[in-house]
C-alpha cells in the first residue's frame, strides 16, 4: 500500500517482480484490496481509490428539490385555508 500511495499506482509485474511473487498472487491481492475499496482494479495493476467531489449538477438538484419542497408546502397551506 505504501507504493500506491507514493506512485498513486502500481503495476502487477513490477509488484510481483519487487516482492518476489507470483502475478497470480498479486492479482488476488489486488482483487481482495478492490472488493474492500482499499484501491481501485485497473488493467494491468491499481490505482489509488479517488473520493468523488460534489459536481454541480449534484449542487444544482439539491437546490431544485428544496424549491420544489417549499412549493408543495405552499400548496398544502393553500388548500388549508380553503378548508378552513
């Protein structure tokens, strides 16, 4: 883990040629790691698991739902009063 955390990756055959193991070995390391979302499986190695930042479209449907709230709690009040 220390490597792909200097490098941000790291590649199969130079893990397996470093810690003197098998490819196959370091791939089903490298899957278990995945499976945990300890690092992300890419072809031919890993990288690094990236934390996904809020984009604007995520900003801009939080603003629109909270408009569409406070409209149906506009409504509700309406139809209350006319109730009443």
């Amino acid at each position: 883990m220390t490597k792909l955390i200097e490098d941000q990756k790291v590649v199969t055959t130079d893990l397996a040629l470093a810690l003197d193991l098998s490819e196959d070995t370091i791939r089903r390391d490298l899957n278990e790691l995945d499976s945990k979302k300890s690092l992300e499986k890419v072809y031919g190695g890993a990288v690094q698991v990236s934390e996904k930042s809020a984009n604007i479209f995520d900003i801009y449907i939080s603003e629109e739902e909270q408009k569409n709230k406070s409209s149906q709690k506009h409504c509700l009040y309406l139809v209350m009063i006319k109730l009443l």
